[in-house]
C-alpha cells in the first residue's frame, strides 16, 4: 500500500539558507552538499515549464490577456518573442547541492544553463523548435552531465523541444552503469495513432531510466524523470491506465534484470517527477497490479498541500515513487512558498508585457497590410506600363504630318503640343535617382515608388526596433521560485 514518509524540516543541519543576487525576499534552501561523513543521496525534482508551451490554453495568463481583446494569433504572436532570463546562478546552486536532478519539460535554454561552465551567467530563454527526436546525452562537463529522452510529441501531434532528463551534478558520486527508455502514448482526437497529414493522432512522451552505481558505498539505484499524461487522457479506467503505464513498467523490469542488480541484490528504484495525478489516486489506478503495488509514495509535506499551481492538472501531482530492497529510509520536502505567490507575479509582469507590447504589434500588422494592399494595386499599373511599352515598341512609326491644300494656299496643319511633364518635388530622404519615366500613369507610379513605398518600410523598421523594448515591458526572470512547479527534494537515511 501506499505510504506517506516523513517529511525533512528545512531548519534542520541538512539545509543552509542562501540569497540570490542580493535579493532578500528571493531566499531559497538549498541543501549542503559537502559529502563529509554522509552516505544518504539527495535527489532533485522540478518541472521548469518551458517557455514553449506558455501558448497552452490552461495557462494562467491565457485568460486575461483573451479579456484584454487580444486574438489567438496576437496572443501566440506576443508569447513567443517574450524577453525571458533564467535565474541560472539559482538553478545551478540548487542542482549542486544534489546527487541527481530529475527534470521535466527541459528545453534549450535549460540544457544551455546546466551545461555552461559560468557561475553567474544568465540564460536567456529562447521561445523553442527544432526536431531532434533521438535519446541524448551530453559529455560530463564543468557542472556535470544531462542525460535526456527523445523529444516529446504534443497535444497537437507535433513533436517539440520538451524531454524529461535526470541530471548528474559534477560532485555527484553517481555513475552511470546503463540506460533503458520507453515511450508512453495517449490517442488524439481522429483516431488511436497513425498520421493526419504532417501530425500523428497521438501525444507521447520518452522517458529515459538509469542504473546507476554510488562510487563511495557501491550501491545501486534505478532512477527515472517521469512526465505522465493525466489519466483521463489515457481512458481515464483503471485497466486504460495500467495499459498506459505497461511501458514503464516493462522498461523498469528490464533494467531489474541486469547483472549488476543480480550481483548486488541491493537497489532501490526512485520515480520523480510529475505524475499529473495525486499519490492516492495513482494508488487506486494501479491497485490491481502487484508491480506498483509494491512503490511507496513518499510525502513532500501536509496531505492536500499544493506542489503545482492551480491551474495544472493536478495540485498534488508531483512526488516520489521508491521501492528499496534494504532498509533505506526517504523523506521528502517542497521548496518555495506553497501559496505560488512569486509565481504569481510572474504572471502579472506577463500580463503587463504582453499588454504594453499589443499596440505596436497591432501597428506593425496593419503597416503590413497596408503595404500588401500597395503592392497588389501597383501589379495592374506596373503591367499596364509593361504591356504599353511593349506595344511603342512593335507598333510601325506614324505616318508624316499630311499637307493640307485650301483654295488660297497649301501650308502644313502641325498637332498641338504635348502638356508640360509631371515635376516631382525633390525629397531629400528619398532623392529620385535618375529621371521618373514620362506620362501620368508612368509617374503616378513612379511616386509610388520612390516615396510612398520607402515611407512604408521606414516605418515598419522603426516598430520593429520598438518591439523588442516598448514603454511598459519588462525583462522577465525565470527560476525556481516563480514556476508553477515547487522544487522537490528527497533525502534517503
């Protein structure tokens, strides 16, 4: 049956307080790592939420800027060239207090903060794409080494820059003995897999499980980063969830089949992560399975208190399954405030960006338009011109003035003479080089040309260098304490 631990007090000896850039309300515990005398593992858990997915519509920002009037493309629009930095002296003093991080959502702009060998860099956040859909895994650099799965595919069927990953600080004592992953699948709407032109019918995500060795006791321990769908999308009955699950459970009984765990015959198998549904939900799904049945849940403070924001799909999902073969013993902990109040105002500085940003994307689109509309109208102009100056070409030469003969004298009738041309006003922005071809229509086209037309781009240039830093935006900071995911921390005794 499933059992909840005790959970770590942060005052206790294994936790030191630490400010972050001089930011005092930024607090955050982080536990010492200086591996003096201990033999517990101390693993890490956080879904970063990337900035790819901000779009998603349970979003909480999603909402307000819809009341703001913003359509969908102009939400996608203003979400996607957000200026968002990474806390990333946060990030990497949290993951080297740990032997092992277990993350979800990771994107580029994570993999670039965990792998970069500068301690105070910030790691600018870069909206995601790309295609790689192969396991990864990076040389054990400066700060450690990721060990990630292929790229996920989504709720629309594409495949994005989104994995789950277990990272090994540098001063972790883990090493790796082997690696095993496994993908679990959820059907779209349309069908239960296949293709829909360049999209599959279905959502999935790799998971990747580790064997891994402690260099100091030579104990083992199989690790994996779980991102689970929500039950409800696999079925949302116990049998559809257990077949969801089968994968993972097979990947898992495959690695428990090596001959390291053989020899050992001591292990413990840890899954961290987010489940997308509570412990004793999970327990009552798999109730009829001896496999998870035998995983205890391990807490992460009071029952019923909030590990994600409430608008994700689940309040409590994130925490621990563990199965030990010894006598270890696990306790966990959540970090950052329980109400999500710094997260909170990450999504008010949002709001505020997004909405100083509207007017000038609004501007640059209508600019846009308008120039659309300007070209589309020259096209018959420009052709009439064309086809004109096609025909003075073909066309024979007029014949000679005819002498007009009257009963006093003959004398020539001359026509009258052509009107004076069109003088353009000189501009000194936009001087006309060389002479503007004759005739109204020819001219008409050609101040279109040479004035009206760069008038037109001028101003698209100066909104588009407007964009990027508007009155009214800000430089948004993304890091532990303003996710909607509280950072997990579990400890073995």
């Amino acid at each position: 049956m499933m059992r909840g631990l005790r959970s770590l007090n942060a005052g206790s000896p294994a936790y030191r307080r630490c400010s972050f850039f001089g930011r005092s309300h930024r607090n955050f515990c982080v536990a010492s790592h200086d591996g003096s005398g201990r033999h517990g593992w101390r693993l890490g858990c956080w879904n970063q939420h990337r900035v790819g997915s901000y779009a998603q519509r349970d979003c909480p920002w999603i909402g307000r800027l819809k009341e703001l009037g913003m359509s969908r493309h102009e939400l996608d629009q203003l979400l996607v060239s957000l200026q968002v930095d990474y806390e990333a002296s946060e990030v990497k003093a949290w993951a080297a207090g740990c032997d092992l991080l277990a993350l979800q959502e990771v994107d580029t702009a994570l993999r670039e903060v965990l792998a970069t060998g500068e301690g105070e860099g910030e790691g600018e956040v870069p909206g995601g794409g790309g295609g790689r859909s192969e396991t990864q895994t990076s040389p054990r650099g400066e700060n450690g080494q990721l060990l990630e799965s292929g790229w996920h595919i989504d709720g629309r069927g594409v495949r994005v820059d989104s994995t789950v990953g277990l990272f090994l600080p540098s001063s972790s004592r883990f090493q790796v003995l082997q690696q095993a992953h496994c993908e679990l699948r959820v059907p779209l709407a349309g069908g239960q897999g296949g293709r829909a032109g360049d999209r599959v019918r279905y959502a999935a995500r790799d998971h990747l499980g580790l064997l891994l060795r402690d260099g100091g006791s030579g104990k083992l321990l199989v690790a994996c980063s779980v991102h689970l769908h929500q039950p409800s999308s696999a079925g949302g009955g116990e049998q559809e969830y257990l077949d969801y699950l089968r994968p993972l459970k097979v990947m898992l009984q495959g690695i428990l089949t090596s001959p390291e765990i053989s020899s050992c015959g001591v292990f413990d198998i840890a899954l961290l992560g987010d489940f997308n549904v509570a412990p004793s939900d999970f327990s009552v799904l798999t109730s009829q399975d001896v496999f998870w049945q035998g995983f205890s849940a391990v807490s992460v403070g009071p029952e019923g208190e909030p590990t994600a924001f409430r608008t994700n799909p689940c309040e409590t999902g994130d925490f621990m399954l563990v199965q030990s073969s010894g006598d270890r013993a696990w306790s966990g902990s959540a970090q950052g405030p329980a109400d999500f109040s710094f997260f909170e105002t990450f999504c008010d500085d949002l709001v505020a960006d997004a909405s100083a940003r509207l007017p000038l994307l609004r501007a640059q689109v209508s600019l846009s338009q308008a120039a659309e509309c300007l070209a589309r109208a020259m096209e018959p102009l420009q052709a009439s011109l064309k086809a004109a100056a096609e025909s003075h070409v073909k066309s024979p030469p007029p014949p000679p003035p005819k002498l007009m003969h009257s009963s006093a004298s003959a004398a020539f009738v001359r026509p009258p003479p052509p009107p004076p041309p069109l003088r353009l006003p000189p501009d000194e922005a936009h001087p006309t080089v060389g002479a503007p071809p004759s005739g109204g229509l020819a001219e008409l086209v050609a101040v279109i040309e040479h004035k009206t037309r760069p008038e037109l781009e001028r101003c698209r240039e100066a909104l588009d260098s407007l964009r990027s830093t508007p009155p009214g935006s800000r430089l948004l900071k993304k890091g532990l304490v303003t996710s909607d995911h509280r950072p997990l921390l579990f400890e073995s005794s």
